[in-house]
C-alpha cells in the first residue's frame, strides 16, 4: 500500500487545518509503514491513540471554524467525525483482545481503512468547505 502524500489537491485553508491533516497524514503514514513490523497489538495501539488524540483536537477545531463561516452542512460534517472515532475504537478494543495471531491482518485492513476515510474526508467533504474560507 502506498503512503499519502501530501498535494495542493488536498489544501483546504493554507493554515491550522492543513497543518492538522498534515499531521494526520504523518501519523497514518507511519501506522502504514509499521503494519507490517507490529510485534504486538500495543504499538498499533500507540499510533491508534496518537490519531484520536489529534483527532479530538482537529474536529473540535474544524468543527468550530465551520460554525463561525457558517458552514451549512457542519451537523452532518460532525457525525462523519463522530464515526472515524467510533471506529478507531472499535479497532483498538479489536487490537486490545488479540494476542497477535490477527495482528499483521488488523494492521492491513485498518491502514487501508485511515488511508481511504482521510483522503476521502479530505477531497469531497473538507473541500466543501473551501469557497468559505476565502470569503
């Protein structure tokens, strides 16, 4: 699987927010490289935290930028927040209860899974927010 690379195609504001995916990028990336070299569910869980604790930060943020621009579709925006964090629980409750006989199969499916939600997240539904920015 290939990393994320950061591209002007993903610029949203030319400031914190792109920052803050940039950061999430990072942090996938290298969930990405060591799916492979995991030698126990604790250091996927490492990285898994280190995402929600940026996530928490980033959608607090992006949630409360777009209530100031006045972004119309903020409620819906926050419920696809609400279940990227369901689900990384969900796959570090997984990862809590294997004893590493699925490790290297959890690793693969959850990095295609971040990859694909955050470029996804990025490209349609932050980019909608773009022409609000600006004004």
């Amino acid at each position: 699987m290939e990393m994320i690379t950061w591209s002007n195609d993903l610029v949203i504001d030319n400031g914190l927010i792109d920052n803050q995916h940039k950061m999430a990028i990072y942090i996938i990336n290298r969930f990405i490289e060591m799916r492979r070299h995991f030698r126990s569910p604790a250091q996927a869980i490492e990285i898994l935290d280190t995402l929600k604790t940026l996530t928490k930060y980033h959608f607090t943020y992006e949630e409360e930028v777009q209530r100031k621009i006045n972004y119309p579709l903020c409620d819906q925006h926050s419920k696809m927040h609400v279940k990227l964090n369901k689900q990384l629980d969900q796959i570090i409750a997984k990862l809590k209860i294997t004893k590493g006989e699925n490790l290297t199969e959890i690793s693969m499916e959850t990095g295609k899974y971040l990859k694909r939600w955050l470029v996804n997240h990025i490209l349609v539904h932050d980019m909608e927010m773009k022409p609000l920015y600006s004004k």
